[in-house]
C-alpha cells in the first residue's frame, strides 16, 4: 500500500474530509488530494509529522514501514 493509500484509508476511518485534514494539519486541501493520489512522492519529515498527529498514527506505518500500526488499535 502506498503513503496516498494509507493516507486515504486513515482518513476515511476517523470519518475526515480532505478539507478536515487540511484544517488540523495546517495544509491546503489540494496538497491532501496530490499526497492521495501519489503526486506528491516523497513529503518532508513535518508534513508527515503533521499527517502521522492528525490522523493519530505513527510515520513508519504511514510510510509503509509496518502494515498494522499498534497505535491503531487503541481507537
């Protein structure tokens, strides 16, 4: 799965729009929809902090550096 994938699916689990992802990290819409849809390869270390607080899970699973992420679990 890749980092727009994994984005996506977190998102859509916490029941976040595009616009409310963008809101809590401090981003523009369009950037939240070019991360989803991989045009936007390799994102900074703050943009994936920001990501990884938002959507309440760590950097390694957003990366895709584990498939199941322990602090999923605790939602």
């Amino acid at each position: 799965m890749s980092l727009g994938e994994r984005i996506k699916d977190r998102r859509e689990q916490l029941g976040l729009t595009q616009k409310q992802l963008a809101d809590m990290t401090r981003m523009r819409q369009n950037i939240i929809s070019r991360l989803e849809h991989g045009d936007t390869p390799n994102p900074g270390a703050d943009v994936l902090k920001r990501l990884a607080l938002a959507l309440r899970c760590s950097i390694d699973y957003l990366v895709g550096l584990y498939d199941d992420d322990p602090s999923l679990s605790e939602l």
